[in-house]
C-alpha cells in the first residue's frame, strides 16, 4: 500500500460552490491551519480553542478588514481529513471569498488541489478508497437512486463486502505460506475442502457484484433510450407525452422530425435520456431527412434500450420483421404498440397476440404510458436487484472484479488438478492484490493522483 509519510504543508479552498450566496465556506487544513488563522483573526487565538467550536469576529489583513465570520475549529484526528481543520463560514461576494483565500496563502497556506482534502482523509485512514470515491459520486447525485448508492458506499456497505472476502482469503494464504516453510515435512495445515467452499462462496459473491454493474451504470450514468419506428408512428407525441411538455413539433406530415432531439426525464430515481429520432424508411429523396435517418439508426445502435414505437394500423408482418430485426442485432428493446385510441385496445391485442412483451398505448390520449414507464425501468433493473443492494457504480471498481473472477477461476482449476502449493499461492496473491486495489490496501501514488483528480476543489 502506499503510504503518505507525513504532510508538511496547509491547504486552503472554497468547500462552497463558486458564485454569489449568503455564505461561503471556506476550508483549511494541515498543521498550519490554525496559526494561519490566527494571523488574520485578531478576536482571539484561535490554535487554543478547543475542538469543535465556532468562533465569531473580523478577518484582518495587513490593518485592512475582510469580513466578519465564523471559525469552526476541528482538530486532529477529529475531523474530515483526520488532521488540524478549520473553515471560515463569510459573506458569499466571490470577491470576499478570493480575498479571504489570498490572504491565507499569504500567511503559509497553499490552494488545494482537487479533491485533496479527500484523499488526506484517505491516507490518514478516515475512509478507504471506495468511500472515498463514493464522496465525489454523492456530490454528483442527481437522483434518489445515485444518492441512495452514494450513501451505501460512504457508509462502507460495498467495502465491508469486499474486505470480508479478503480477510476469509488472507487466513487460508498464511496456513497455505505455512505449508511451503515445512515442505520438507509433507503436513498440511490449509484444509482444501474448506478453501473449495470458500471459493465458491467468493465466486457468488463477486459474480453477483459484477451483475449490479448495469444497475449500477444506469444509477450513475443515465440510460440512453432511442425512440424509434416509422415515420407518423408518434415519436414526437410520446416524447412529449412522457415530458409533459410539447417539446418536439407534432405533425401528421410524415418526415417532421429531421434531427435527434434529446430530453432527460425522472422515472424512480433513474434518469432516462429520451432520444426522439427521425422516423426510419428505406427510401426518401429529401437529402436532410435521410441525413436524419441516419443518426436515428446510430443513437439505436448506441441505446441501452430501445423503443420500438409502432402504428396499430401498420401490417403485422412488417413490424414482426423489424422486430426480428431488433433481436438479430441483441439490442435491448420494448415493442410499443401506439394509437389504441383509434383502433380499440382489445382489437389491437387481438391484431399482434404473436409479438412478445407488446404494450399498448396511445400516446395522445395518454393511455397505458404509466405502464410504459414501469416496464422501461424494469428492464434497467431487470427484474433482479435493487437499489438498496450494494451495486458497483465505478468502472474501476468492475474491471478488477473482473481480475478477481479470473483469478479466483485459476485458484478452483488449481484445486482441481491438485497443483502445488507455491503455485496455488501465486494465484491467491494476485486474487487478493486486486481486491486489495479496490478499497486501497494496494494502491500507488500515480493512481490516488488520477483518482482524486477528478474531484471539485475544496472536497
């Protein structure tokens, strides 16, 4: 693992979103925090408060006023970043907050790199890795659901999971290390019988977190859903059905839809990113429309699921075709069948009993489009997991799973042909490297950098 040896420096940053506001925050911290502050904050010193208490009073610098504020005093190993930690709650003017920040650094702070109070927080072990990256996602959370999964990992729920399985594979690696220091003398101190159960309950377990990843992507992400079919099916209709606002132009002269047009909607703390394409036909001589189609066939092609939208009035043998065509090409569809209003539900039922899974709306009347969005969240889930659950959101995270579900397979083919022990022991260790590479017990200072790059200053 790598280890920090020890930071010799204060960092400083907005912890407020830039902008004006009633009050920014603004954090320090490090071993200087306190007496950085104390050169700006003539009120009282504030390196002898005790921990967790506010102070009121004016912010000087160099005989000129800066604001009045309130310091929070946080110190070590009592805080966010387990080190000495302040923050100076002032008045929210971006001009207050950059002079406050300034004069900090002029008094021995420096200004913070992205998410480099997070990544103290690591290294001084007041989270691991996974929570750690849990709190730029939590920040990010847009929806009940990304928030929901967020607070799952902050908590530990994902690193508890993975740690167990680590520590079950540590003791059977010592008894099996044990083994090799007395090679000579033919004992066996790892029981195999129990190492195969241990295998295996390791396997389910890690198969079962990789499954959660589509979840978990759909939670992070949002999912892509083309709108297609013919033109005049009612795309533009049901797009503004589902948004309740007339955000695509409707018309019954066919080709209306030149361009995708793109609109996010809130379906049970998942966001769907509804894509309405120009309508799909073999021949047209309008050079724009056919441009048109064009990117409708490349946003389906990219979809993680596709609407399939169809007039209850067009020749079943054709929509069979196409939705063969769908399956051929193993795209993540929902056949629709629309304008039930005109045709009668029971008859269109009737019409297209041999086409699986159909539903019938009427996107104008607003028929059935409840059932529409059940069945479209339903197939994100797919009828499996739940938010609640612990779901790996982070393709980092997936990828060395992903190690882990092959190292594991070698370590059960190993047992399985009896190979010997230093061999077994080469793939227990790089099974346990790459789970250690997840929570980070096993990391290096190139990757914390990559990782914590991608935070906001000041978090």
């Amino acid at each position: 693992m790598y280890q920090q040896t020890g930071w010799d420096d204060t960092i400083v940053a907005p912890a407020t979103a830039p902008g004006v506001s009633a009050i920014s925050v603004i954090r320090l911290s490090g071993t200087g925090s306190f007496p950085v502050i104390d050169k700006l904050f003539p009120s009282k010193k504030i390196s002898e408060q005790p921990s967790h208490t506010l102070h009121v009073g004016f912010l000087k610098f160099k005989n000129k006023m800066l604001d009045e504020v309130v310091v929070s005093v946080y110190r070590s190993p009592r805080s966010y970043t387990g080190e000495d930690m302040a923050e100076i709650s002032c008045h929210g003017s971006p001009f207050i907050v950059q002079q406050i920040i300034d004069a900090c650094i002029h008094e021995g702070a420096r200004l913070a790199k992205p998410g480099e109070f997070t990544q103290r927080a690591f290294l001084n072990g007041k989270l691991d890795l996974t929570q750690a990256e849990a709190v730029a996602d939590l920040i990010a959370s847009n929806t009940a659901a990304s928030h929901k999964t967020a607070l799952n990992a902050i908590r530990g729920g994902f690193s508890k999971k993975l740690k167990e399985l680590r520590e079950d594979m540590i003791r059977f690696s010592a008894l099996n290390e044990l083994e090799l220091d007395f090679s000579q003398e033919d004992v066996e101190f790892a029981d195999r019988k129990q190492f195969y159960s241990l295998i295996t309950e390791l396997q389910r377990t890690v198969d079962q977190l990789l499954s959660s990843f589509k979840l978990g992507n759909a939670i992070r992400n949002g999912v892509n859903v083309a709108i297609i079919g013919k033109p005049n099916a009612g795309k533009s209709t049901l797009l503004n059905t589902l948004l309740n606002e007339e955000r695509a132009i409707v018309s019954d002269i066919p080709g209306t839809t030149r361009d995708t047009i793109e609109e996010v909607i809130n379906i049970d703390g998942i966001l769907f990113r509804l894509i309405d394409t120009a309508g799909i036909r073999q021949h047209t001589s309008d050079v724009i429309e056919a441009a048109g189609v064009e990117r409708s066939l490349e946003k389906m092609k990219k979809a993680d699921l596709v609407l399939f939208l169809f007039d209850v009035n067009d020749d079943k043998e054709e929509i069979e075709k196409l939705i063969s065509e769908l399956r051929r090409q193993q795209l993540n569809y929902l056949p629709v069948a629309n304008k039930i209003d005109m045709e009668g539900e029971r008859v269109a039922k009737e019409k297209f009993s041999s086409v699986e899974k159909v539903i019938f709306i009427s996107a104008k009347a607003r028929m059935n489009t409840d059932v529409l969005l059940d069945r479209m969240v339903d197939a994100v889930l797919d009828g499996k997991l739940q938010v609640e659950d612990t779901v790996v959101t982070n393709a980092r995270h997936y990828h060395a799973l992903k190690e882990v579900q092959k190292s594991l397979s070698d370590i059960r083919k190993g047992l399985d042909e009896k190979i010997p022990g230093d061999l077994l022991a080469s793939d227990i260790r790089k099974c346990l490297y790459y789970l250690g590479e997840i929570t980070g017990e096993v990391t290096n200072e190139e990757q914390l950098d990559y990782i914590f790059s991608k935070f906001c200053i000041g978090k």
